[in-house]
C-alpha cells in the first residue's frame, strides 16, 4: 500500500471553505457520508476520503473552483460515477472532490454530422437513449454505465471497440478547465484536422491530471441496420483465441469479440440463472447491412468450426440480444459473487493479437501456481483481456498474492510488445507499470507535460506520473 | 511575408561544422546545391536555405546531432521529401536540415498484427511495394509520395481518410529524439491502452517542432478483397457536394470519394490527355467484399442519380482505375499547368459535414469574386476541400489577393465549426489561423508544452506556434 494514503493532511483553509460555501450553497459539502460517497471507487484500494465534495453546474462555476483551489493550495479530483478500477478517483493527497453528477446535459446532437455535444456528467447509456429516434449511436462500452468524462480521462472502450475504436478515436474535441483557472477548447467538429497540438488526445487518457473536462464533442455511429448476436463454445482456451486471431487477420469488420472462461461462464450461470454450457465461450456481435452481416456471420462460424467451436448460437431477436449482452455486462459482479465477501483486483493487459495465445496460455498457468480464484474475460479483439483476481480484503498474504500475480501477467504482457492497461487507466496503481513500459525518458517527458500545464501540482496528484 | 525569413543569421560555429564533419564525412554538406534543394518545398513560401544539411542513418546519430545543436544553439529542421505545402521545412531562423531520405528501411512487418515498424524516410508507395504479396497495404495517400515521417508529422491524410482515418488513427506508436538529446519510444504495438498521456498523438502532428520522429509503427489495412472506382459528373457543384453528404449520413463505408470542379477537370484533360467531361465530378472508390462493394456502389448510385447525376462509370479493372487515380493525383501539377509559371497557394479548411455545401458555395462566390484562378478539389467525404489559388510568383499583388482570398475562405471554415487546416498543417504561414481557431488559452497551452519539452526552441523555431 502507498503510504501516501495515510499521509497526513493540511485542514482545508477555513476561507476556501467559507467560499466555496458562499459560492455554491447545498452544492458544497463536507459531510462525512458525501465524502465517504467519493472516497471509493471499483478498486481494491483502500478508501480516501476528500476533505470536500463540490457540485458544479457550468464550465465557469468549475473555473471558479480551480481558481480558488488555486489561490489556497487544495487539490483537485474530478469525479464521474466512480466506476473507475484504478483508483482514480481516491484523494490519496486529500483535497477536494469535483463531481460533474450535475452537469449531465446533452447539449447538442448533429446528427447530420454524427456527432453530439455534452456535458461530462452524461453517461454512455444516458446519451443513447437521448439518441433513440435519431438513427445513432455511441458505441463506446466499457460495461459500466461511466460518465462521458471519466470514459475520456481514461481513454475507455470496451466491448466495441474492435470495431469503432476507443475515446481516442470518439472525442473530437472538448472544453477543459487548465490549472491555471483558464477555460481552453480543444479539436472541433471537422473529420480531421492538422491544426496545431493535438491537446484533445493529451487530455484523452490524462486521467485529470491535467485539466478539467468540463464538455466533449463526440462521434456518434450510424445505428447498423441489421445486427446479430452469437455464442459458440469450445473444447479450450486456445481454440477460441486461435478463432479471433483468424477472424481479425480477415478484416471481418466484428463489432464486438469477447472471450469467457469457463469459470466465468459458470458465475454467469450462478448470477443470472441462464444455462450457458460451462466450457470456453465467444461471445460476437455483427453490425451491417443484412447481407453483410450474414456474409460476416458465415465467415465466423466456419473458422469456429474449424477450431472445433460448437453450438454455435444465434441471437438476432433485440431482446435475446440484450440478454446476452446482459449476462456478458453482469460479469464482473458475477464473478465478484463467486467468493462472497471478496474484492476484485481487475488486471488488464492488452497485447498485438499475434500474441494474445501465448499472453493468455501464460496467464492461465501463472493463475494455477497462484491458486487464487481469478476468471478470464477479455475483449480479444484488440488483444485486451482481464483477470478478476478475488481477494479477501481483509486478508494481506492474499493481496499480496494476488498484486505479484498481477505483476507477472504486466510483465509478461510487456516482454510480448503490449501495454499493461488496454482500458483503464494507470490511476493509483500502475505508476511503477508505466516506467517499465514507456522507460525513463518518456515518462520525463509527460513529467514535463504535466509540470508545465499543472506547475503546483493541484490536478488529481499521486496518479499517473510516478512521484508527482 | 514574414520579416524573420530575412533576419539576419549568425553563422554556424565551426566548431560545430568540424564536429558534423568529422562525425558524418560525406553526409554532412554546407554546399550552396544541397542548402538550396533542402530550402524550399511545394509552398508558395520564398525559399529559405538551412545552413547545412545532414543525412543521418540512425537514431543514435540524431540523438548525436540533437546533442550538438543543443551544445552550439543551432537549430534543427527535420526533413522528409520536401512535398510540405505550408514551408514546415524552410529555415526561417537558419539552423540546419537533418535529412531523413537515408533512413529509409522497412525494419519490420508484422502481418499477422497489421503494422509496420519503418524509418521515417520510408515514402508511403515504397511502403506499399514492400508490402506486396502480403495481402495488407498502408492506404494513408496525400497525393504526394510523401515521407512517413513527415506524414507524421504534419498528420497527414488524403485520399481514403474518410474510410481509413489519418496519421493520428494510423500512427501506433514511434521513436523520436527530443531537444534534450533524449531517445524516447511512445506508444506501442497493443492495439489500445490506457498506460500514461498519449505521447504518440502529441508527436503526431508536431510538425518537428517537439521531437524528431526517428522510427515509426504504422497500422496497416487488409487489402480488401474486391474495388471498384466510378465517375459521376453532376449538372452543379451544389448537386455533388449533396450525394456525398447523403452517402456519409447513410453510414456507407466508402473508401474514397473527392469531389473536382469543371476546372480541375478541363486541367486534368489537358495534363493528363483524358477526355473526362468538363462538369463537377465526383471520384468514388469502395472496398469490400464482392458483394458488399456491389451494395456499397448500388447505394452511391442511386443518390447521385436522385440529385442529377450522370455519366456514371465505372473502372473495375486495376489498371483503369489506376489510370483514374492517377489522374486524381496529377491534380495538383495539372492545376498548376494551367498557368504556366504560376505557383499554387493551397488552401485547405475542413468543416462538418453539414455545412459542406455553404462552405464551397461560398468559397466559389469568393473566387468568383477575387478574380483569380482557383479551382476547387477535395476529399469531401471528410469535410475537406482545397482550392489551388494560382499566382505569379513575381506579381505581389496578386499573392496580396491570393492570401486575402484565404484568409476568407478560413474565416468562413471556422464559422462554420470547421478548422483552418484539414491536412496540410499549420506550418510557417498559419500561425495567426492557428490563435484564430482554437483561442489564446489553446494556443498558449500548446506553447507550454513545446516550452516543456524543448526550452531552447531549436526543434523546427519559427513553425505551429506563433511568436516561437
């Protein structure tokens, strides 16, 4: 545990309290339960609660709080929904907690362009159902119903994104809130541009540590005229992993490829009472014209078969759908509820699909000379998959156990040419990760980044960058 | 005309053309030839000669010369092929042109991952051509057989963005020398991650103003299985500019579609010795399956003949559409013959898609009214489109006019949601665009971090930010 969470704190100023009071009335709070409510997140990291939790409604209102934050030393974290898996959201150096619940209009949709204009505070699920009647989508979905901002400070995806990319790919621009009080606008509307630095993709992934998202421009998707859903067990791991190598190396443009194992499966029988044949399982979904999707769908099912996939089945009714995809989402607390009582250290390696057998096989094995309980699921797509290792929260040995497990999945991730986060973050955690996958001198250079554009180091401190 | 191209220099030490000397013998060239071929590009921009060139062969000699230039306070100005439209390679502050034409290796193909790890020099046909046989391409195309490198960093596009994205989707990951003399490697060959700030895309588009790209990996594409190309003239600019906007908004996933005026197409009979008709013209390109790009084409069809388009023909066979291509990228030269001894100012806005028509049908009135000769063509899938304005190069006031006619044409973009550059930079010539479009607080926020990471401002000085 970094002992930066027991480190001892400065009292807020009681002027800083008084004007934040002043400013935002009921919006402001230091009661004990509201900051307990921001002091955890989906970590296995202990709580740290901020000194302060603030409600701001408008760009200008957070501007005015970095600016007194500013003027009296506090640091700053943003807050989402708190579905964050790295700790990104624990007040590790104290501070105040922004929480843009409130900000949480759409506040406008181009869907001759396909994009829409929001406020951080709207979740993915939210945006899609303001959607409804117009023809698209958003097709970012990283399982949680996460807010739009905290999806863009962690660089979020998901199941989709094998097929439609990552916030990277679906933030075209954004209002940001800089360390310096100052409000910048970042990217545009247009397709592309070659305008500049391109600070849109800085702060995508930056994890607050670098300003403070207060509205994003988002791509929307065409909503695919005909959809299909199938699942299609196999004897094991290997013979589905080798399934989505073939179907990618293709170009069979898959929307979503997920791998389960079948001690996944077997928590999803538990959770949702659904009967799924307790082997390794692939979970796809084909967006396109009919005749595409069929074309995609036939083509997938031959390379299963070829690998000895069976009971190949189909899902093309919107409510089979949505009960597949349900059982898939539920995953994380049906396998949280495989060991009652316990807590789940999510890793998160991603690798070049060439190498994601033998990621995998590695994994696997590592798992079984740990003997921990610790389910695979992954979005194999793009390489990416997950370990929930269940600790004992209560049980140091086992943590221990369960984070060296963590460390030999990273580094061996790392020695194959991958990363040790696809999807959620470094946050907390991950700091030592980062050096040993960038080296030194690149992370100098966000060093530098970062103590440029947040010189007192207000902006969520003790994430991302080692030492700062 | 910016004074600083005729600002007095101070020589370049000789202790520091000794040491070039001695290090790099027949690679390293003060010769009046050398100076001059490296001190102008395809702009309109007065030629502006380094005072030196150099060809190194790896990464470390660059890091060697970075760390000369930092110990003598010469600059450094990255150099690919010289095809930049917007002076990113003349030496506006003198310093010297550290040309890459020699690192110029395929290091490696990964086919089963889909990318390529090459040197910057690497041009993007002789990319393709080692790609052969490999059933993958690298489908960025700007026309120009442009340098990786210099793709990079200028995030380039082109042709077959609006289906394959830019350099910032197609970039994964590079090693670059930073102004400190520093290797770092940003990115990676995992297809997504969370881990750290996006170093990659800061580079990408940087212009060399904060690094120098020294090896890049490159995503590649599946060669689709089948293509086809088509013509379609249309009775009016406002007609084409409609079918594309239809086609974008119905989701069809076209690889390329650009739109030229009558004028373009009278320049490219006479370049080329086609016998095209002399109308607004749509180019399309699909990829796909047999049957996908048979619906894909069936779809365009349709919508140009509901908005009056006709003379629809089509190229399946490689090398007729080869023949159009070609045609298509004989553009920029066929424009310019149209004048004989003219120069092309290049303009280069892209805006949502939406405002596509009110864009071009402004900017038609604008040339209409400038009475210069400009034809229009673009990648108008993207919201992209340029117009070559052409002028003498010895008549002022005719560039006067030219640049006021820009100057237009960029307003009315960023009006219109849209960005002054779509692709070809900000370069040397569009600084005061660049505070424009994003703002002060933007600019500013980029000119901390090229503070941040090189201090002395030797990377590149006098291009992207203003005053630097």
């Amino acid at each position: 545990m970094n002992a930066l969470t027991t480190a001892p704190r400065r009292p807020l100023p009681q002027t800083f309290i008084d004007a934040l009071a002043a400013g935002f009335g009921a919006r402001f709070s230091t009661a004990e339960a509201v900051r307990a409510h921001h002091g955890h997140d989906e970590s296995h990291f202990p709580d740290a609660l901020p000194d302060a939790v603030v409600f701001p409604h408008t760009t200008e209102e957070v501007a005015v709080i970095v600016a007194l934050c500013r003027e009296h030393g506090v640091a700053l974290i943003p807050y989402g929904v708190g579905s964050s898996l790295e700790g990104h959201i624990l007040a590790v150096r104290g501070g105040i907690s922004v929480d843009f619940s409130e900000m949480n209009k759409v506040l406008a949709v181009h869907a001759e362009d396909m994009d829409a204009v929001v406020q951080p505070g709207v979740t993915r699920k939210q945006l899609n159902a303001e959607l409804h009647g117009s023809g698209l989508f958003f097709p970012i979905d990283p399982g949680a119903d996460a807010s739009l901002g905290g999806m863009a400070a962690t660089r979020a995806s998901g199941t989709n994104a094998v097929r439609y990319g990552t916030m990277r790919e679906n933030v075209l621009g954004m209002t940001a809130v800089l360390a310096d009080g100052r409000v910048i606008r970042t990217g545009g509307r247009a397709r592309k541009s070659s305008s500049g630095y391109d600070l849109t993709r800085l702060l995508v992934g930056s994890e607050g540590t670098l300003g403070l998202i207060t509205e994003l421009t988002v791509r929307l998707h065409p909503l695919p005229e005909a959809v299909s859903a199938a699942i299609c067990t196999f004897p094991d791991v290997d013979a589905a992993v080798r399934t989505v190598i073939q179907t990618i190396q293709l170009g069979v443009p898959v929307a979503r490829i997920e791998l389960l194992d079948s001690l996944t499966v077997t928590a999803i029988n538990r959770y949702s009472k659904t009967t799924l044949r307790e082997a390794p399982m692939l979970f796809f979904e084909f967006h396109g014209s009919p005749a595409g999707v069929e074309e995609q769908a036939a083509t997938v099912q031959e390379l299963a078969r070829d690998n000895g996939g069976e009971d190949f089945e189909w899902a093309t009714r919107p409510e089979d759908r949505s009960r597949l995809w349900q059982a898939r989402h539920d995953t994380y607390f049906a396998c949280l509820n495989l060991k009652p009582g316990c807590r789940g250290i999510t890793t998160d390696v991603c690798v070049p699909i060439s190498r994601l057998a033998e990621a995998i096989a590695g994994t696997r094995a590592d798992i079984a000379a740990s003997g921990l309980t610790a389910p695979i699921v992954g979005h194999v797509g793009d390489g990416n998959f997950h370990t929930l290792i269940l600790v004992d929260p209560e049980d140091a040995a086992e943590i221990e156990r369960a984070e060296a497990l963590n460390r030999r999945i990273v580094e061996r991730a790392l020695a194959l040419d991958g990363t040790c986060t696809g999807e959620h973050g470094i946050g907390f955690g991950k700091q030592d990760f980062l050096l040993a996958e960038h080296g030194e001198a690149a992370v100098d250079a966000m060093r530098l980044v970062k103590q440029a554009l947040d010189p007192h180091n207000l902006l969520n401190p003790g994430k991302v960058i080692p030492g700062l």
